[in-house]
C-alpha cells in the first residue's frame, strides 16, 4: 500500500490514524478496535465489514 495513501486514510468511525499491519494485511484503528481488511491493494473502509479485534490483538504491529 502507497505509504502516502496511508497517511490520508482515517478511521469512518473516529476519523483517527490508521497503522498497517502487514501480516493480516490490514488497516488498524486502535481506540475502535476495529481492522480494515485491504483487498487487491485497496483498503475497504467500511464499518460494517470490518472486523472487530482484542484488545490485546490492537497493540500488535
């Protein structure tokens, strides 16, 4: 994903930062804990499809 693309993109749901995971292939918001599932190279920034995550799963870069 173009790094400057990623500086841009905000949460839908806070409209805070978004950290990528590279492993999951996701974007992560934090405080929502919620992850963004990146599909063909394009971040589906949906609430409603994204994926709810652990708290302790959120800290993990």
């Amino acid at each position: 994903m173009d790094p400057k693309l990623l500086e841009i993109l905000v949460c839908p749901v806070c409209k805070g930062g978004l950290e990528m995971h590279h492993k999951e292939g996701e974007l992560v918001c934090r405080p929502c804990r919620l992850a963004y599932a990146i599909k063909d190279g394009i971040p589906v920034m949906l609430a409603d499809e994204a994926r709810q995550i652990a708290a302790d799963e959120a800290g993990a870069a």
